[in-house]
C-alpha cells in the first residue's frame, strides 16, 4: 500500500494519484463521523430532525406530496455532500501537487 502511495505522490499514474484521493477521503469521513457522534451541535441537529419528521409525518400530506419533500431534502443533501467532497478532493489534490515540487 505504500508503494501505491508513493506512485500516487509522484505522479507516475492518475489513476493511482484518484485512488488515493478516495482512500483519503473515505477516511477523512470516517473520522468526521466519530467526530460528529460527540459534538454537541451535530446531535441537537438530529434532533431537531427527528421532530420534524415526525411533523411531517402527523401532518396528513398525500403519500406524493411526502415523496416530493422527501426527494428535496435528499437533493439539498446531496448537493452539500458533493460540494464536501470536492473541496476536500481539491485540497487533497493541491497537498499532493505541493509535494511533487
């Protein structure tokens, strides 16, 4: 593995240079996420969550109507889920074009 790593650093293959950005961000989320299970903001907002859904299901909305929200709010997540991810790719990807220099 740390050959891959090395290659990956010094720019022999860009796939290589990928997988490694994936391997880093699979652990950079795995991380945030224990993180995350300890922050005291993260678990309010859970809550918070939680309630509102439970409002939405007490609400008496058509089942389309609750597709229509549920297919939103998965879509506004996702959008921020992408948008993390390619920063932290594009930091990734500077850090290892610094180390090439």
């Amino acid at each position: 593995m740390l050959g891959k790593i090395k290659k990956a650093i010094l720019g022999k293959d860009d796939g290589d240079t990928q997988k490694l950005l994936e391997l880093l961000l699979d652990t950079w989320i795995d991380e945030i996420e224990e993180q995350l299970k300890e922050n005291i903001a993260y678990q309010g907002m859970l809550e918070k969550i939680s309630k509102y859904e439970e409002q939405v299901q007490t609400m008496g909305l058509a089942k389309e109507k609750r597709k229509t929200i549920d297919a939103y709010v998965t879509e506004v997540s996702e959008r921020w889920i992408l948008y993390a991810e390619s920063l932290y790719q594009a930091g990734m990807q500077k850090i290892l074009e610094l180390l090439n220099l």
